[in-house]
C-alpha cells in the first residue's frame, strides 16, 4: 500500500528516471521492470568501476530529494555479463536474487552487492 498517493509515487518515479537518464551513459539502457524496480544495463563496464556508479547512483538520489521527495532512498546491486551468468536470464535471476537478500539486511540504503552501503543523505 503507498502511503502518498498514486500520484506522489508516480511523480517519485518519474524524477528516479529523470535522474538515471541524466546520469549514465548514453550506451547505458535502463528498463523499468514494474513497480519500484529498474533495471540498467551498463555495457562495457569493469568491474572496477564500482565507484564510478555508486557516485552516480547518489547524483540520482540527490536530484530525487531536490524534487522534493526528501524521504526516498534507493537499493541496487551489480552482477556482471558474462562473468557471473552466461545469460541474460540468469544475469536478472541473480540481480533479483541479490538485491532479496541486500534488502532483507538493509533498509534505505544505496548498497552495490558485496562491496558497500551508505545511507542516502538528504542535502542541504
């Protein structure tokens, strides 16, 4: 059940995408799987540039709070193809089981599996 209304979700959701189209890539397509879920395809991308996203996933959450919704917060994980699933099948299958997991341990957090978490700050 959402608390605010359709319509505060709806605009949550909508500055979440704004956001994620102004901070990856242009090769990067992301997917919105339902509901609150998306899902980035980031081509290319070593793993050592784990940095690199949680820095722009913070920018996104940050442009989220500007647009007012102060209390939202954001959760992702990485797996990574075609290291860790040699389809795109499995590669969502252990997305999806990752962030199960992530989020039965943390709550309102930016968190990419198995390397860190940090609380998404409301600016100002």
């Amino acid at each position: 059940m959402d608390p605010h209304g359709h319509t505060q979700g709806d605009g949550l959701l909508q500055s979440f995408a704004s956001g994620l189209k102004k901070h990856m890539r242009i090769s990067d397509v992301c997917y919105r799987l339902g509901g609150d879920e998306f899902a980035v395809v980031l081509k290319h991308l070593p793993k050592t540039s784990q940095r690199t996203l949680r820095t722009r996933m913070k920018a996104v959450i940050h442009r989220v709070h500007q647009d007012g919704f102060d209390a939202a917060g954001v959760s992702f994980v990485m797996a990574f193809f075609p290291q860790e699933a040699d389809t795109p099948q499995r590669l969502l299958k252990l997305a999806d089981g990752r962030m199960y997991a992530m989020k039965k341990v943390h709550h309102q957090t930016v968190r990419t599996s198995r390397t860190s978490t940090f609380r998404a700050e409301t600016p100002g």
